[in-house]
C-alpha cells in the first residue's frame, strides 16, 4: 500500500529523534512509530503507484472508447436528420 523504503526512512527518522534512550527502548519506539505510520496510511486510503498507473490505464482506453462512440453517435444522427 504504501513505499516501505519511505515507512522505513520515517520510522527510522522519529526513532533517531529518541536515540538517547536504551537500545530496546529505541526498537520499542520503532515498531510503535511504524505501526502508527501504518495505521495514519492506511486511514487516509492511499493507494501505489502501480494501482494508479494500472488505473490510468484503464481510464484512458474507456476515454478512447467513448470518443468513437460519440464519433458513431454522431454519424448516426446525420443519417437520421437526411433521412427525415
């Protein structure tokens, strides 16, 4: 759902901010700052980057697909018109 590589520089950088304390409580304080983040990201419905390039995909063939469609459209109410 979201770049590891960035949840992981993020919990690392509010872990820094707490280096002063024991080394298991600066591994305590990672996992509670990286299940927070997880938890922020996943309330704010975020979605990757291959989800959106598949759904850009995905939007420009209908868009395509709808503008033949109101290309026929469109011929078949200039027949419609002559014939009338």
């Amino acid at each position: 759902m979201f770049n590891q590589k960035t949840l992981n520089s993020l919990t690392e950088q509010f872990a820094n901010l707490f280096a002063n304390g024991a080394h298991d409580s600066q591994e305590q304080l990672k996992g509670n700052v990286r299940a927070l983040l997880d938890s922020t990201f996943t309330k704010l419905n975020l979605v990757s980057r291959n989800e959106f390039e598949a759904q850009e995909v995905v939007l420009k063939k209908t868009r395509s697909k709808l503008e033949a469609l109101e290309e026929q459209l469109s011929e078949l109410e200039k027949v419609i018109k002559k014939n009338v």
